[in-house]
C-alpha cells in the first residue's frame, strides 16, 4: 500500500515530465537561508563528479549516486546539497513560489540531515565541512549524548531510529551507505518508513540522495531503496582506474589448505549440514529460521544445522594456514610498511596478533567494541609505533588513508559491498601511489574460493582470467603457502 501511494504521488503527466526543471518541484517549504550555501572547496570537482550532480539535479533532486569508494561521494553530496539550496532560497523563477501564498517566505534555513553508519563518519563529516567553509555554528552531531539538531545535522542510522522528527523536519536526507537499509534491515527499515510517511501526510517533500559505492539491483531485498532512490549515476572501480582516479588493484590470490584435523571437522560439518538439509528439504537459512520458530519434532535438527554451519565457519575463520599464510606475507614482504588485514572474528584477528607478536611484529587491533578515542590514539600511532593494523569490521566504510597501498583479505565473506568497501579502503590515489596489493588468502576446497572469485569481479579483472578460477584452480595464478610460512610460487 505504501509504495501505491508513493508511485501516485511522484507519477507525472508527459508535459510534466518534459517541462525544463529549475527547482524542486513542491519539494520543501520556502526558505530564505541556507548555511550550505558557503560552501567553497579548495579544488575543482573532477568531470564524473560534475555529471553526478547533474544527474541527480535532472533527475528532480532525487535518486542514489551509485560510486566507486575513493571518488568522492560525500563531496558530490555536499555540491548537491548546495545546488538544492540554492534552487529553493533563490529559485530562477516563480515555479515553487506559484505553490505558496505570497507570505510563505519566512526565516526558515534550509535544514539538511546527513545519515552515516557509524560515529567515526560523524566527525569525519563535521571536519570536512568546517574545512570547506561551513561555520561550525550551523553543523550538529546527533548521536549518543550528543543532540545537535542544527540547519546540517549529522547522524547514525541508530540514532535517527529514536529521533524520527530529525526526518520529518529535514528538507534534504543524504543517506550514506544506502545498502545498509534494506528490507531486510527491520530497524533500520523504519527510516524509510518515515520517509514515506513524510512525503504522503506532510506538505514538506524531503530531497533524497543516498549514496553507495555497490548495490545490486537485482536482489529483491533492495525494491525500497530502488523504488525511493533510483540510481542516476554509475562510476564503478574499473572506470575511475581507467581514468587514472584510483591506484589500481593487483589481486594476489594465496591458496592454502586446511590441516589434516581441521579437514576431518570441517567434513563432518559439512556431511552434517547435508544431511540435515536433504531430511528437511531446504538449505535456505530463512527457512530453517521459520521452521525453528514453529517447533515440533524437527527442532533439534534445525538448531543442529545452525550449529554446524556456524563450528565450519569458525573453522574457517581461524583456520591455521591461513593465519600463517597472513603473518608470513607481513614478516616477509612488508614487516615496515602500514598494512590493513581484514578479517570476520575477533578471535582469529587475537590469533594472528599472537602469531605476529611471536616474530617480533607489533600489531593492533580494531573492533566495533572500542571507544573512539581509544581508536583515534590507535589510529595516530598506526606507522610510527607499529605497522601492521587488524580489522574486524570496523574499518571497511568511510575510513580514508590514501597512503596505504596494501591489504591482507582473509576470505570468508559472500557480501559483495564488504568486498568492494575493503579494497576501495586501499585503491585510493596519492601522489607516487599507482597501484595497490589486495592479498586474498583463501582455502582451497571450501567456500572461501567464491570470495576470490568476488573480489576479482570486483576489480574487474580481465575476463579470460576470470573464466579460468569459474569451475576450477588457476594453478598459474595462485602463490601457494606451505605448513612453514614461506612463500613457495608467486605468479601474478
């Protein structure tokens, strides 16, 4: 019901839609002032961020930028923002105001609402736009004990879910990571429910833009952010490369394989886990999730496929050669060089510090669990008082260091935007960096090669390359660890 009412309350006539656009079209109360509108960057955006911009403006101030991590999505939604602004404080003509009695013009400011997914893009944001001419007077932070609802607000999706009316009063929402909000996503899924809200039941029309470096358009649990933010404007890793915007990526996939008793468990989870699926006629984790909720005799059985999956993916996780494998190519190639290792458990991350430890390597740790000044001081230590930085899903959105240039993937993850957002961690360019080493250690006989086989997909490795790993090993592509470390082959 609420997107029938959403599709008719955007359908347009063909005159409407052919007529030229010079402001949002009954989009916000008017207002007469406008804090974005100091906006001055210390730089010339670059042509693709141009066409973004224009895109989103043609497209009626609406609609998600769709950019590769390191071409600079938040400064194309901060010249967005500004273009907004601009349209609705100083329309060219009388389009907007024709809507509006003659007194409708007030003090209001242009209020715009910036939603980022975690506290460390907070300030990240606040510092940019201070840096780019915003008077630290108009910018907020809205989060934990901090309520700084000001004419830009910026906010956690967390935050905004017990705070709706930051919505409601908003005249432009940016959504930051916008696949995070999928309908999958029940609580985050309530922002897009009082978005909706505010576009049927109030005269104000919230612009929206959101922003993401992947999303997969045919994957259903997307329709909402599709349906309110169509995508305007593509700019994948292969083209900013292309045109030299970012390092390029060199893979350099490590096949290690499981020890002789990590095989053995890994095995009979495996056997288990099928088996289970057979007898129950399904392997669809939802599914089961259902089947689990409605009891009766199949219980058990369900909560021992749970229990299995989960002891393989451990086993993974933690698996020994593939730490080995990690704390070799550290010691080996890069023992005095800032170095990124992305991993799925905080308990392998505690493995491999104790293994690097044990060679004489300092290394630290970051996880959603510290503090933010702990990970600031962590993060200004990184390349003086040690090199090598572990990270268990804290790092891979938002976080730039254009001066690193290589990143250990211990393989386990099937979610692509993971992917893409860890190598866009490393891909960005700085002067003298034109390439980056994105090292995937995976194991060989399990699910880790579909990992690999995304991360080249996501590089856009060339095709024949590609088709080689479909179906089986690229032996001429793969350095090979042994129990001991060392790096036996290694051939791009």
């Amino acid at each position: 019901m609420v997107f029938s009412v959403y599709t008719m309350l955007n359908s347009k006539t063909t005159a409407e839609k052919s007529a030229t656009r010079s402001a949002p079209e009954e989009s916000t109360s008017i207002v007469s002032s406008s804090a974005i509108s100091s906006l001055k960057f210390p730089f010339k955006l670059t042509k693709d961020q141009l066409e973004a911009v224009n895109a989103w403006v043609s497209n009626g101030y609406k609609g998600s930028i769709i950019y590769s991590t390191g071409t600079g999505k938040t400064e194309i939604a901060f010249e967005c923002a500004k273009r907004a602004s601009e349209a609705i404080v100083q329309p060219k003509d009388n389009n907007v105001l024709s809507h509006h009695n003659n007194n409708a013009i007030n003090n209001n400011p242009f209020t715009i609402l910036f939603l980022v997914p975690r506290i460390i893009l907070v300030e990240q944001n606040i510092n940019r736009l201070i840096k780019y001419g915003i008077s630290k007077y108009h910018i907020g932070a809205y989060f934990g004990e901090r309520k700084e609802a000001r004419e830009i607000t910026i906010s956690t999706y967390q935050s905004v879910i017990n705070s709706l009316d930051l919505i409601y009063n908003s005249n432009m929402i940016v959504f930051d990571e916008v696949h995070l909000i999928s309908d999958t996503a029940a609580t985050l899924r309530k922002i897009f429910d009082a978005v909706i809200a505010a576009t049927v039941h109030r005269q104000k029309k919230p612009l929206l833009l959101g922003l993401t470096a992947t999303i997969d358009e045919e994957d259903p649990k997307y329709s909402t952010i599709l349906s309110l933010l169509p995508p305007v404007k593509k700019y994948m890793i292969k083209d900013a490369v292309k045109d030299k915007r970012l390092a390029q990526p060199i893979v350099i996939p490590i096949k290690v394989n499981l020890t002789h008793n990590e095989k053995k468990i890994y095995d009979e989870c495996s056997a288990k886990i099928r088996n289970i699926s057979e007898y129950l006629n399904t392997s669809d984790p939802k599914s089961l999730s259902s089947l689990l909720k409605k009891g009766g005799h199949t219980t058990g059985l369900v909560r021992a496929w749970f229990a299995n999956v989960k002891n393989r993916k451990n086993l993974i996780n933690c698996a020994e050669n593939k730490l080995l494998a990690a704390a070799g190519i550290i010691a080996t190639n890069h023992p005095s060089e800032r170095i990124m290792v992305f991993s799925e458990t905080i308990e392998s991350i505690q493995k491999l510090k104790e293994m690097l430890q044990n060679k004489g390597i300092e290394s630290m740790m970051i996880d959603s669990k510290l503090k933010s000044k702990e990970r600031q001081k962590i993060l200004s230590e990184w390349g003086k008082e040690f090199f090598t930085l572990l990270s268990v899903h804290t790092l891979e959105i938002g976080y730039d260091v254009p001066e690193v240039r290589v990143a250990i993937i211990l393989a386990t993850t099937s979610n692509m935007n993971q992917i893409v957002q860890r190598i866009g961690r490393i891909v960005r360019k700085t002067e003298g960096k034109d390439t980056a080493l994105i090292y995937t250690i995976y194991l060989s006989d399990t699910h880790d090669v579909s990992t690999l086989e995304m991360i080249r997909q996501a590089t856009n490795l060339d095709k024949a390359r590609q088709g080689k790993s479909k179906g089986k090993q690229d032996t001429t592509a793969i350095g090979v660890f042994d129990t001991n470390g060392r790096l036996d082959r290694y051939i791009f």
